[in-house]
C-alpha cells in the first residue's frame, strides 16, 4: 500500500510542479510521477535535516519542501528529455 500512496503523492506532486513551471513540458506522465516521487522523497530529506519533518498538526513546511523539491526534478526531467529528444530528432536523416 505504501508504493501505491508513494505512486500517488508522486502524481499529484509532478502534475502541480508541470502546472508551476511556466511554458509547455513535453515531460511524459511516467516520469513526471518519477520526478514527483523523488521530489517528495528529496522535500522529506531536508525536512529531516531541518529538523521539521515530524510536528503536531498539518506540515506545511515538510509539505512545501516536498513542493520545492518535485518542481526542481520536473524542471531538470523536462530539460533532458527536451535535450535528448532533440539529439534524437537530429540525428535522423
């Protein structure tokens, strides 16, 4: 049950972050949910660090880090699939 909430966050995350980013991604859905999961899991790092990841009540801090986190993963998944499909596309005759 735990990767299916972990699939779920990891949706939620990635489409809010694509929804942040300005312009078009041409991210596909299976690694915008990638992305969102290791956000999440990179939000959850440093909340630890931070000492923060386990208050009373709603985590808003945990919760935006995580944010923080999917934003920045989808921003760098979306520039290497862009370059990578562009190097592909060239090297067609």
């Amino acid at each position: 049950m735990s990767w299916l909430w972990a699939i779920l966050v990891g949706l939620v995350l990635g489409l809010i972050a694509k929804a942040i980013i300005p312009g078009k991604q041409s991210l596909p859905l299976w690694l915008t949910i990638i992305c969102g999961m290791g956000g999440s899991a990179l939000g959850n790092g440093v909340a630890r660090w931070l000492g923060v990841a386990d208050t009373k009540g709603f985590d808003w801090t945990r919760h935006v880090l995580q944010l923080i986190g999917a934003i920045v993963l989808v921003a760098l998944g979306d520039a290497l699939w862009g370059a990578r499909r562009r190097r592909r596309d060239t090297t067609r005759y």
